[in-house]
C-alpha cells in the first residue's frame, strides 16, 4: 500500500495597501521573503504632505479591493499623522497595520525608535526614497528652490538630518548628505535594513 505524502495548502492571497513612500521596500521584503501571494496596491506618496487624506483613501482601496474579492488585506501604513483615524478605518473593516507612529519608527524598530527618540528631538529623519526623491518630494512642493529663504522657516527648529538608510547605496548615501547641506544641517546615517517591516510582512503572509 502507498503511502500519500500530504501536500501544504496554497496560501490564500494577501493584498498590501500601502504608502507609495515604501512601495520599493515592501517589494523588496516581498521578494527576498519569496511571498508570492502578497501582492501590493499603493497610494499616493504626496499624501505624506496631507495626512488628512490618507485615512478616507485608505478606506476606499479597501472597499474596492473588498468588491473585488480580496478577504485579507493588510495596511502598508503606521499611524503617519492621521491622529487614529487610520486606526479607525482599520478597525471598521478588520484589518491590520504596521504598528508605529510612522515609518521613520518602523524602519528603526519600535525598541530602538523609543530608545533614541529623546536624542533625536530636533531630528530630520531622511529614508531612501526622500534621499532619492529629495527635490520632487520636498524641494519642490515646498518651494524651496524658488523661495531660499523659506528653509529656515522650515527647518530653523532641527538640528540634523538623520538618513535611515535601507539599503548600502553610497549614491544615496551621497545624496542625504548633500541634502543636509543644503538645509543647513549636521548629517548622521543609520543603516536599518527594512526594520519592522519584513516582521510585518511575514506575519501578514502567513
């Protein structure tokens, strides 16, 4: 008699709403954890500069990916200035996100996030994508090249940029550093890998 060796079960697909600031990072995570039924939908990433717009467009990719037959979704987010109502929408439709006031904590670890958090007070954080993005994402949109003078307005209260690095990338390592200088800054680099995120993938993976 022939012994049946019991095959594992297709794990049910998840899909990833998410912030188009992480985007290249959760496919990364993605990629290096071989999650191939995450798949990701992101929002605009210019919503980091309207954080009241998140939670009602959150709330909408969910009921379009609900009528679309998603059951599991999980939230590329953390809080990121929504005051809770992210957690709201979260808890309306029974969903999960990453856990954290922001992505900048995320990234770090909550543990070491908390650590630093006093030592970091007057800290300009800076990820891959904003050393990438600097000119488009903040430059521009705040008027900084046309508008010099505005810098101090901006960023008269801080002390240093701190690029949370994710990646070993001496370009934008470069690019961070030249960004503290033209916001008039110290410049300090933290290599944090993809932090809490990969946790928070793999556990939405499961």
């Amino acid at each position: 008699m022939s012994e049946t060796t019991p095959q594992s079960a297709t794990p049910q697909p998840v899909r990833i709403i998410a912030c188009g600031m992480i985007a290249r990072e959760v496919l990364a995570v993605i990629e290096g954890l071989k999650l191939d039924h995450l798949s990701l939908t992101c929002l605009p990433a210019m919503y980091h500069h309207h954080p009241e717009r998140i939670a009602p467009a959150l709330d909408t990719a969910i009921v379009e990916a609900r009528a679309q037959g998603v059951d599991r979704i999980f939230v590329g987010y953390a809080d990121c200035g929504t005051g809770g109502d992210l957690d709201k929408v979260c808890a309306r439709h029974g969903v999960e996100r990453i856990a954290g006031p922001h992505c900048f904590a995320f990234y770090q670890g909550m543990e070491q996030f908390d650590r630093l958090e006093d030592r970091d007070m007057r800290a300009f954080y800076m990820t891959d994508f904003l050393a990438r993005q600097f000119d488009a994402f903040l430059v521009e949109p705040l008027g900084l090249d046309r508008h010099p003078e505005l810098r101090d307005i901006y960023f008269g209260n801080y002390e240093k940029l701190v690029f949370l690095a994710q990646t070993e990338d001496p370009e934008l390592t470069d690019k961070a550093r030249a960004a503290a200088a033209f916001l008039g800054l110290g410049f300090e680099r933290r290599f944090t890998g993809y932090g809490d995120l990969t946790d928070a993938l793999r556990n939405a993976a499961k």
